[in-house]
C-alpha cells in the first residue's frame, strides 16, 4: 500500500517533505524566464494528479530514463502557488514492478469488488428463463472476461470513471431494473436484466486502463456497441439450442442502449425493454455525476448555496444540492 | 348505465338492431354521388368511436337540434362498408341530462378510483417531512382540486387520455418515485413524491373533459406548466411559516419536468429530484403509450410478429411486443 | 415468362381483355354506396402496380383462398377511371409454384447479373493485397451468400430497389472506387475495394425479397449495418492469420459507411477508406434516384422544362433534367 | 462622488500615483517563480475593471479583512504590462458604509432615470384601457416595485447589463411599440403597451446588482419569465373586477416573449401583441448589444474598416459600423 | 369588369343560375362509380377558386380544347355537397383576349396602386443621400421595371400573395423602417430605406403572375435574392461615380434579408441596416399572414374564442384574435 | 531566394545564429515580471511561424517604424523554451521592396503552377461544347483573372490555404470530375467542368494574400459565392449569343456548390452536375485536410497507431492514417 497520496499532499504546509509513489501522466522540459531549464511533471495516484516541478534536471538524483505512463518513486517537499500546493521534487526513479499496486494509483470504485460481483450473480441465479440465465452464468464464468468485468471502469471521463466502475454501475442498474420491471407488465425482467448485465460489456476493450483510462484504438474504430454485440453473439453461439428469438433481442439491447441515433446506437430501442435499459442507464450515469460534482463541491468548500460548476454530462448545466442547502435552512432555523 | 358500447358494434352482424347513448364527436351535411343530402356522424362513447350515416335527415324521427359535444339516444342498424362498420340510424335524439353516466361516454380509467385516491393519501401519509405533508393534505382535502384531480385526464391524447388518466399516471409515478429514491442517498424522497403529486397539476385547467377531451382557451395560452405552478404556489402562501426554500424547489420541479426547453420547461432540471422526476414522467408517459398500442394491435387481431403502427410520442417508431413473440415462440418449441 | 406486364396495361382501350399472371401486394373487402361488397386489390409485377376490382368477390370463378403475398393468374378487362387504367377481373386463381418467375414479378436490374457478378470477380482478381484477395474471393464462393448478393435489392425502396440492385450498386461504385483511389495517394485501393463490396451485405438479411421488399423482423431490430459487420467478422475469423489490423479496418467501414451517427452509423469514418467510401456510396444512390426520377417524367409525359416531383432521397427536392432541357434549346435553336 | 475612475487610469504614466474606492471582484494569494507570495486583484466601478497587485501583503497598510464584493480605498501607482495598464498598490482599506455611492462602482444608464420613469408614466396616462391603465399605475405606485424597477439592469451581461438598464430598455420598446402599433390596426396598442412595461418584470427578483450583476438563487431556479408572471398575476388578483380575459393576455405575453421554446418561453407568442413583442425585443436588445460593440470598437482605436470582435447575443458574428465606414469615405473624397 | 365572382356563389342556393369568366386552376377527367366519364374542374378568380363539374363532357356546348391556365366564360347553376357549393356546369367556352381584366381574375391587392407608387416615390424624394436617390429614381424610372414592381406579387403563397403584394409590403416596410431608423441613432436611414425598396427586387423575375403564381424555372435555379443583387448591381454600375462602398452595402442588405443561412440568404446581417431590414421584412411578412388568417376565419363564421387553423409561416401555431375575443366580452358585459 | 526558413530554426543548437527574412504576423510590447520592457513577435514565412523576442528595445539596432504585415530581415539566435524554440533577435530591419520573393513567405503550392494551368487549360481544350469552350477560354484569356487564379489560395485555412491552393485544388477536382462523368450517362461533363473551374472564382476577390491569407471587407460581406457568380455573368453577358440555358445552369452551379443552405448556398443543387460538383468538392476539401494533417503528425514524430489531432474541417474528428498503420504491421511481421 501507498504512504502517501496526492489527496494527503493538499494539508501539506510549505516545506513539508514527503516520498512516495505516483503515475507519471505528463512530463515536459521548460525553460525559466532566465532560461534555466527545468522539469515540469504532471502525477497522480488514484485520489487525483498534482503538478511537480524539477528545477535541476540534471541532477544525478532525477532518473533520465522515465515517461508518461511510468510509475515512479518521488522524494521532494510541497510548495505553495496561487493558492495551490506544488511538488517541489528532489529525487526521483522509476518503480519496481512490484512496489506499488495498481488499485493505488489510479481511482477505484469505494464498493468492495467481491460484493458487487456476488449481487450481480445472485441477480442472475434469480432468473426464471434458463436459456438466459444460461448464458450469462456461463459468461461471467468465463475467467478472463470477468476478471475484466470486474475491473474494467464504466467510462473514459463523465460517469463511474474508475476502476470498477463498470460493475459497480451495473449493480446499481440491476436493482433499479428489478424494480421497474416488477412494476410494469409488460417488460419481460429477465430479458431486461440480460440487457442491463451485457449493454456495456465491449467497455472491456473499447478501454484500456493500465496507465490512465484511454481509448484503444480497437474502441475508437468500433466503440463498445458493437465490440459488445459481437462478444455476445459469440457466447450465444456456442450454446446449442439458445432461441434465436432470444439472441436478436439481446443483440437490439445492446445495440439501442444509447437511445438515439446521434449518442451512436444504430438502432432506436423498439422494444419495451431497450426502451426501459435506455433511461436506467441514463438516468444512472446521471445521478453518479451528480454525486461526483457534489463530493467535489463539498472538498472544494464551496457554501451549499452555490451551484456547482457546469456538469458536462448534463449540457453544462449547473446543480444545486437539494439536500445540503435544506439541510443550512435547519440549522439556521434553529437559532 | 348504458346498455350497449361502440367496442359491441364492431361485432355486429349486417342488419342487426342497436339502440343506445353516444357522444356527438362531429356532425356533416354531406349529399350522396346523385347529390341526395344525409348527415354523416361520428359518435361515441368509452370504447370508442364511430361513424354513423342519417339517410333521410328530414324524417321526423331525426331531431333537428343537436349539435356536437351533445349526447344522443340512437336507434338503427349495423351496416359493414370497407370491412368496417357503420350505424345506419333510423330514430335519433337529445338525451335528458342525466339518462347517461359520463363515465360511460368518455374513455375512463379502468383502475377503481378510490382505490388510486388512497393509494395517493398514503403516499402523503408517509412523508416525514411535516411542511411537505401539511401542503400536500391541505391541498387534497380541497374538495374541488380533488374533484378534478380524480377526474382529469393526464393528456388530450398520446397517453393517459382518460378520464382519471392524471390520478393513474401520478400513483404509478409515486410508485416508481419512492423505489428510486430509496436507491439513491442524494434524493430527498418527500420532495420528490412532491413533486411526482404536482407536476401535472395545471392540467385540471389546460384541459376540459365535458365532451371530449379539449384545450381550454386558458390552457392553450398559458399551459399546465404555468398554471399548475400557480396553483402550488398559491396554497403554499396560504400556509404561514412554509420554508421559502421548500417553496422554491417546489416550483422548480413544476417548471422543469419537460425535461427540455424545447419541450416546454422554461427551466432545465436543476436539482437531482427534478432530474429525476422528469426521467420517471417520461419513462411512465412512454410505457404507458406502448402498453396502450400493443393492446390495439392485439384488437386488430395483428399478428405477435409484426411491428406496431408507428407511435406518435416514440417519434413515430414501430414497437415490438417482445413478451408475445416470445410466447408464441414457447408454444412452437413445445409442439 | 409472362405474357402480359402492368405497364402494358396501360396502353388498353375501355374494355380490351387481358389475361395474366400477377402478385398480390394488397386484398380489402370494401361495399360500394349502394352497399354492395366488392374486392380492391392492388396487383403488381416487375413492371409496376395497378388497381383491381372484382364486383362479384361470390362468383365461383373468383378464388376464395388467396392472401396479400400470392401470385394469382387474373383474366377481366381494362376500364378507366379519373384518367387511370383499372382492372375490371372476371376470373382469378391461385398460381401453380413453377407457372411463373419471380423476376417477372418484382422489379429487376436491367442489367445482366452475369455480366455484373464477374466484373466483380475481375474487381477481386485485381487486388495485390493477398489478405483481402483471400477473404472476398472465399466469401464469394460461399453459394448461399453469392445467390443472396446476386439477387438482393440494395434498398426498401429510394435507390436500387429492384433485384439485383445490391450488386448493380456495388459495381458501380467499384468503378468510381477504383477511380477515386488512384487519384488520392493516401488511399489504400484494396481496402477501400474490400469495403465497397461488403459495406451493404447485410441487407442480404435485413431485406426480404420474396413477394415484394420488406425488412425482416431481424432486419429491424439490428440493421444492415450490423449484420453484415457479424457476417464479415465470421468470414475473417475463419482464415487463419488474418491480419487483425485489417479485420478492424474492414469492420470500421462497415460500421461507419453512412457517414452519419443520425443515418445510422455508430461510429463516424475516421481512415480516409471509410471516408471515401461514405462520400461516394452517399452519391451513387443519389444519382441511381435523380435517374430513377428523370425516367417516370419522360414515363409521364412531363415537358422538359418541368422540375421532377420531390424526390424523397434529396430532402424532398425537386430536380431539372439538364441535358434534356439543353436537348430542347438545341433543337429549338436550330429551327 | 468618486474622484478617479478606472477608465482614468489606461492614460497614466508608467508610476503616475492615483488614490480611489473600487470595488473588489476577484482576490488571489499567488506566488511570484521565486516563491514570494503576493495578492492579485481584479478592482471595478462603474467604467470598466483592472487588474491590481500587493506586492507585500503583509506590509500593515494593507487591509486583511476585505473580501470579494467588499468597496475598498486603495493608494499606489500606475504600471504598464504587456501594453494594459496595471495598479501597484501600496495601501488598501475597506470602505465605510456611505463613503462612495453605489452608481459610482457599478455601470449605470447614461440615461436620466427621472427622465425616463415620467416617460414610462407618461405612455401609462395615454391609456385608453381603464383596466389595463389602473393596473400599471397600481403597480408602478408601489414604492418597493418601482424602487427596483428603475435600477434593475436588464441582463447580467449580453444587453443592457447596467443598473437602470431595465428601465431604459423598457422605454426604448415602448416608444418603438408604439409607432408599431399605429402601423398594424390589428394591435390592440394598451395591451402591446403593457405587455412591453411587464414583459421583464422578474428581472427584479431574478438578477441582484448589490456588488456585481449575479443570478440570485431563485432566479437560477425559476427564471424572470415564471417569476414575474406571478408578480404580473398576484397584482391583478388584488383588482376587484379585473377581466379575466385581459389576465390571460397579459401573461401570455409574459410567458411567450423569448419567442422561441428554447429561448425559456414555455409558450409561443399565439396573439399578434405577444408576436409584435418578442420581435421587438429580440430587436432592441441586438441594437443595444451593436451599439455597445462598435463604441467598444472606437474606445480601442480599431480601424473603421475592421470588422467588431465576435458578439456574443448575435452568434459570434462580427459587424461593421456602417456610418462611422461611410463617413470615412467622404472623409477621404474631400482629399 | 367581371360580373360574378367566386366569393358571391357561397350566397347562392340549390340551383341558382350563375353565368361567368373564370381561370381555369385544374382540369381532370373522372369517372362515376357507374362509370360514366365526368370533368373535374378547379375554377378560380381574384376572390377565391372552387371545384366544378361537367357531367356531360361530349355535351356540344362545352368547349373541347381549354387547359389549365386558361381564361373561360362558363354558364351553370350551384350545387351543395358536403356542405360547400359546386358548379354544376352547362356550357364552357374559351374567353376571347380582352373579355376579361387580369385583375379579376387573381387575387390582387386591395390597396390603391397609384397611391402605393406615390408613397414609394415620395419616400425616395426625402432622401438626403444623393447617390442612394439617384439610384433609386433612376431605377424606379425604368418603365418595364416599374411596371413589373407595381404588378408583382409578394410571395406564391403564405404572405402578400396577390398582384400588387410587393409594392404594398414594401410600402409597408418602409413606413415601419422610417419609423425605426429615427429612434436607432445608429441606423443610416437613407441606406436602410433602400434596402426595404431594393431586398425582394428579384420576385420579379423569380415569379410568373400571368395565371396563377408561379415559380419561374430560372427563379427555381437562381432565386430572387440572386436575381435582386444582380438586378441592382447592374443599375449601379450603369451611374458613374457610384461609391463603391455603398454598393458593397446594398448588395450585402440583399443578399442578407432572409436573416439566416438555414432561410437561403449566403451571407447573415453584418451591419445594423441589414439586421433591421431582416427584423422588419420578417415581421411585416407575419403580420400580414396573420391579417389574412383572421379575416379567413370570419368569413368561415367561427367564433371569437375558436383558435385559427395551423399558420404555416408561423411554424403551424394556431391563433388568436385578440380585438375580437375582447370585443365580445365588452359586449357581453354590456347585457 | 531566402537562405533560412522558419523549418529550419527547429533544429538548430541552443545558441546557434541565424540571419534571415521574415513576415511580421504580430507585434506586441510587454514587460518582464521585472517590469523591463521587451517585444514580442511572431515571425513567419512558407514553412510556418515562430516566436521571437527582442529584449531591448531601444538598442538602436532594432528598426523603430516596421509593423505587423511588413517584411523585415532579423539577425540573432536560437533559444530554447518549454521544448520549442525561439528566436532571440539581435538586429532587425525592414526588408527592401525587391529584396525577398513573396513566394518564400507565403506558403505556396508544391505542385509546378504552369503545369498545373496547363492541365487546366486542356481540360478546356477538350471540350465538344462550343459555347462552354468559348466562355472558358476567353476567361482564362483574361491576364488579370488568369493571374489571381494562378496565385490565390482555396481558403483562409482549412484546405488549400497556400498560395496556387485554388488552381490546385480545380484541377484535382478536374480530374476527379472527369472520371464521373464518364461513369454516369445523365451528367453533362462540359458542365459539371465548367462548374468546377467557375465554383470557387470569386475567391480571388474574397481573399487577400499580400501579407497573410484575410478575407477582404468585400468578401466578409457578401462572400465568394456571390462574387463568383457575378464574375461569371459578366463574363457571359459581354459574349453575344451564349445560350441563356447554359447562364443559368452555370450560375446555379456556382450558387448551389456549398450543398446545403446552412453552409452559405443560396440554393441546394437541383441538376446532377451541381450535385456532383457539391461532393466532388466537398470530398477534395476533406482528402487534402487529411492530406495535411497526417503530414503533420508525421513531421511532430507522433507514432503511426496514434490518431490525429481533432480535424476541424471533419468536425473536430480524429483520424488514423491507414497505409502508415499498415506499412508498420507488415514491418512488424518480418521481424
């Protein structure tokens, strides 16, 4: 585990020292205005990024042989700019492979992994129909995709962008779901779940997450519908005797999940189910935005009074957090 | 009570006698090829509507003083054209004001009223937040907001629309509300179900049901939106000491519900119970409209594997009723 | 081969006899205003649709056992309505399975499928990338997919609508590919070939040609685009050592031929093959409906100096044959 | 009255002393590259904002409790950076309550606002309407009202942002409604009249311009156009015997004067008055938000034919100032 | 002068006489349900158009070689059908050349020509810009263009569609702009007027008004705003000495009249004449579709409180006239 | 010629001297954080542009009167900051009229201009068109236009924003549009090349390329599409007896060549030889942005399996360039 993290440097007092292990995600040569060269780093760890400078690079202490991507071990002290804090970075090399886990350094869901992951089973053991519960038993016991599954996050940027949060996502729209589906009659629930379990499974290689959360270049050509799809289709296929019927209708799910058109599914939802998978998981995706922003407001200090600053997954629209504010009328009530 | 419907005619035989009360849809003078005047109708009742053709317009049997929006007693024939059928009416008149149940003459929910009232009380009952629950109470102890809410249908057409249309979309909505809110800790569950109960408020003055449903004038220049949000915040000014705060968020949930400037919300949602309730509206609205049309199909006898017509409110898309062809699938593997 | 067309039925006088073979696109029972039950149907072949009508649907020579689909054999007489021709039919039964072809019932390309299939062959044959060279030549000697190709229509209706018009559209925009690649350097003609022949191959599934051109219920719900990425995807994964960079490309054309996300496309063309590809399939099915349209002027006798009518493909635009109307000028010019 | 004004100071010499109460907009503790912290802040009044450093903020005749929307005395001198002028401060404290005048620190209409109210009373009295004249002059009687009415600005920014701004756009549309409603015989002029004198009325409760234009909470929520229809009806209300038809009107124009639904309009303009206003105003606030730019454009001794920087309220267009272009003309003719 | 007008045979009753010249808008030949062959024709003069029929086309004393677009004298008696009147006609005959006045026969302005022209030419008199004037008196002097001003309609349909339309909506327009041009300091107001007279020049060329409206082919191709700018760019540089500057501005008003590229103008309002220009020209166009929906429904009889039909040019928005709505209430609080 | 490019500085040592002409493109005083007083200016010529800075001012080795668009000639060294370089200017003078080739400034096309318009011109030569043929030739002919067309840029960036860009960019289009025209029977080649060479001509009168690629006064205001078309009437009108069918198909062209009113066409292409023109032309623009910028990320040393920057003229797209994707695997597999 990690001593120290990018979140503890914040309280760091000018001066301060500190030694520990970061992801390097930029580095660049600069030049003073005196035209002293010096190395400006960009590192992160799973509870954010900071910037830290190098003012001698060619200091015998300072690794030559890093890059973007590596993680590397930083001895140096914080420093104070415009009200930010700065690593001032004093020694630095390239980490062992061993040495830190990856779960540090980059932002990982806060749900515990194996409890997820036995929701989402006990989802699928509920199913009545055996030709899906079938399938997505034999999937998810497929090692190398759950493992991927499991680890995969939901979202480059925007919603559930970390590590788990692919899972951790889809949990939270099982439960939903469930509860949809138990409301209207119309909706087939273990058709519904299947879509809810497999609309984002091309995620595992549309994104890579080794080093920072990036498009592969397989995901940038064919986006995760249609990696998706095709993973699903492959499963069907090698069960004998799964109902065709079935199979184009899990392929509509995850091929209209987006909803429309121009958010890049090549089919509208035209059945009740896509319909229903379309607005859980857009509602879903919403609601962990939101609670993002607000987390970040309340880090920031921000008075609960102001809105949040422009939410890109909501057209920049500003929030306000219904529950802090009437919360400050209570207390301001009482005195 | 009315002994015979629209839905009965359609299975009458060629020449087989009827006689019942109808709504006056539309009245015409039209003249035949070989230019003899008739007056062609369109009558209806709950179950539907119907044309229906006076032959002989100056036969004293047929009054004279009828206009549309009028209830008539009807005596005739049924007469197939196009594989449809017709009225052929020998004796028409006026009917007395109240030889006819309107809930017999519109189309009216077939939920027990009652039932959804005090389903929508307990809701309320529920709440722990006592300024909400003491607006809420008040509001629907006022006989005559109470008489048209449990009257009002929740839209001219598209879904809903019914009388009692407005109090079944709000009970579904308050069911699907509180299964949201326990899902997730930002909502403010009470404020949310607040909002569920108000939002469609101003349709008991947007719309008029007497005979049919229509806009009011007042309704078409200021819309529900506007007037409901009116309504709210009159009954919350009349209760001293109500938090300004609850007052404004109130109103907010109102304005935004459309979801979209384009769609009529003067404001975007921009609070997590507003987001949500208008994610729930819209989804509710839109099962609803498919439950509506899968049942039509089944009416018109289409088969379980063609697409529905195309369905206005889902930008003209054509549905599948996935839990039918499915069905039917079982049946064929059993054989 | 059948004896008599629609399109010759136009030229009848009042009451000259006919005697054909033709498929039913459509079967309504109908009373005229006297309330006599009569037959309307709308009868087709390759060489268009007319209106027919039976008076007596009771005579025995009338078939009581045909369906909307059915190839029937119908003898009556010409008669003339509103300046139209309609079928006046006296006897009609159910054709015998081998009494008729089908390319003598649905429109077909006028071009000869033999002479179109090889130069796509030739097309394949000149390719110096063995990879591609490889898959399409083994796709196109899978039988059943090259009796799908060579017999498909390339659209519902808009463009190429007609048997064959997958593979005349393909050939033509070989041609034009071919063109394109050896002016822009940056291209990779092989590529862009492979995409040219298998951007549209799903329609050998989306669209049934059977007894007229429907979508399939598969074809709904996961498109064209998707299907024929699957199809193309299974072909490659059975060649060993297929290399998995190329795989992508193929499929990213495929998937981002419509140049659009709102026609349909999940994913943009992002390689200039994909680019090209959208530009010029968008312009060939333009210019097929510009001449589709131009011939039905000249069919109906419309002045050279006329705009079309809207032609649905072109925004609803109306369109000017030029060099008929420069035609014209010509002559006028010279006299 | 303040003695020196932010505009004074673009034509300072470089260490010219100046001495004057501002208004803090913006304060930030940075750092200069080697380490020393120093004070960044941005002043304002009514003729614009500058930047302005502390280089020793711990010198003791710097204030250490002033804030963000504090008016502060501040001593130093002029300094030129990159062409702009900056304020090197040495001394700084926080204004007493009625040392400066609030006019003085916020923009403000060049108008005379007495002058511009008795016009507003002035169109008021030429009312022909009983009604709709005892409504605007109970309403514009009303001291808090009328108080906020005439030092409102009409928008944060875009249009008329200066206090005062309301009133003076108001009086400019009304003078405009006028010659208008003269000209098309099917305007009702008091009821375009009033339209236009309420049309911005929220404006009061949506925007505060206590220390800088801001969007209260309330506004942010509900908007000018919800809010002031309900002070619009809430007056009317308190009028025994007020038509209800005449309400309907007013608040209609209220609701629908943006035009458009996605302008914020929960209602299209459906009466030719509503129409006539939003054209108006839509016209009015370009002509201002011109007027603006091209004075810009002159104060920055831009070339009369070089287009304006890009305007925002015109979409990003650049414009050209036609008299000042064709003035040039004659200019260099005479030569 | 004709003697009998369209409008005056809505009056007529069952059987009337009637004997008079009309235009021949459509021509069709039909057939009875029994068969017989009848003419369907659509008869048209500046009052309004109706359908007519000749039951017995091989009657001698109906004309055989009339067409669309040409003047007929016809002779028949009324006939009701679906509550509207028919012609039921007897006798038809081509109209000799001067029979009949053009202006009875289209829709024509209602205004005095004569008076328009010289309220136009009195506005180009107060010009105080001598180049502007010289311009337009030269151009308002050539006696073909002229002629073609005076007699153009505004538009085919929807706005000032009728004879003299373009002159009346311009005269209009610059009423309105001379208005404006004095309460904006910053609007050239002799630079303006020209625009108002010069922005719809082209219509007379893009539009054919010899029977009926029409689009002419080069109109269709080219459009007036092309046609407009080339028309006075001509006329320019026929005046020596001409500021090249103040053509450069005229021809950016015309060819930025329509407002919006989306609207087919090239290039968007970038000088505050242009931006007024396409403010006024839209309005007054709106106005007057407005005017002619209101006077459509009064003559249709509905009542005050109806709402119009669907205006096209104001996005398919219903209306309301509000004098007459208010003036009933007036009315009925007198009783 | 010069003896050092902008290119070249790129490699050049910390330190090296340089001695060269350059254009100014900005000019701006600023001050150290010392508050000493420097120039910063942007430098550039054919092969792209750098910073460069002049630390005093006042030495009198640096010309006082030079201003941005002069050429001047600058002596001094390279600088490197943040891993770019720098000029670092010792001596600066503004260059004599003759002393440096425009060409060396601006960039330029790297195709040979006179074989370029040789090209052009026997693509006129093969025309069987007499009247085309003689427009075109007498045109070119022109030694003034013929000049500007050789010499402008196609655009201000984008595409083909270098000097010879429209002449380039014909002639690709040229070719292109030769080769379609053969391939579809309905198109007019003589007009669709026409339309070609005429489409983009008004932007020898909307661009300036003397000192940097502006659009002039004229061409912000009424645009290369106007301009072209009147250039090409003029042209046609002073040739007696040119067909006016072939004027309006030619100006149509012009107009209708953007293809979609939103892009600035007044009309959409209603022949096939302007809808043609309208891809070929679109499709050419976006092959040479591509074109550029894979050039680009090969010059900056990106690797082969990463995308592009995000491509403006492609909606901020990102691309993959294929044959050098490709080119790697196959090196990849030797190994």
């Amino acid at each position: 585990m990690k001593d120290i993290y990018i979140a503890d440097l914040a309280n760091f007092n000018e001066g301060a020292l500190f030694n520990g292990f970061f992801l390097v995600l930029a580095k660049q040569l600069r030049t003073t205005k005196t035209n002293k060269p010096y190395l400006n780093l960009i590192l992160g760890d799973k509870t954010g990024q900071l910037e830290g400078r190098v003012w001698d690079p060619n200091d015998p202490r300072i690794a030559k042989d890093f890059e973007k991507g590596d993680t590397v071990k930083v001895r140096g002290s914080a420093s104070h700019f415009d009200d930010r804090v700065q690593m001032k970075i004093d020694q630095l090399r390239v980490a062992l492979p061993d040495e830190v886990d990856k779960t540090d350094l980059l932002p990982s869901t806060t749900c515990d992994v194996a409890g997820l992951w036995s929701q989402l089973l006990s989802f699928v053991e509920s199913f009545t129909n055996p030709d899906l519960k079938l399938l997505l038993t034999t999937m998810l016991n497929d090692p190398e995709l759950a493992a991927a599954y499991r680890e995969a996050p939901a979202a480059k940027q925007l919603h559930h962008a970390w590590l788990g949060g692919l899972l951790e996502h889809v949990v939270s729209l099982l439960t939903l779901a469930d509860r949809i589906a138990t409301h209207y009659p119309l909706l087939d629930r273990d058709l519904l779940l299947t879509g809810v379990i497999l609309h984002d499974l091309g995620k595992v290689r549309e994104l890579s997450w080794e080093t920072g959360f990036e498009y592969t270049l397989e995901g940038s050509l064919l986006g995760h519908i249609h990696i998706g799809a095709v993973l699903a289709e492959r499963a069907i296929d090698k069960l004998p005797n799964f109902p065709p019927k079935l199979k184009t209708l899990i392929l509509h799910m995850i091929l209209s999940h987006h909803g429309k058109l121009e958010f890049g599914s090549p089919k509208l939802p035209m059945i009740p189910e896509a319909l229903a998978l379309s607005f859980l998981d857009d509602l879903d995706a919403k609601m962990q935005a939101i609670t993002s922003e607000f987390d970040k407001c309340i880090r920031e200090g921000k008075p609960a009074d102001e809105l949040t600053g422009k939410v890109w997954s909501l057209d920049q629209r500003q929030l306000l957090n219904t529950k802090r504010w009437l919360g400050e009328e209570k207390t301001g009530n009482r005195d």
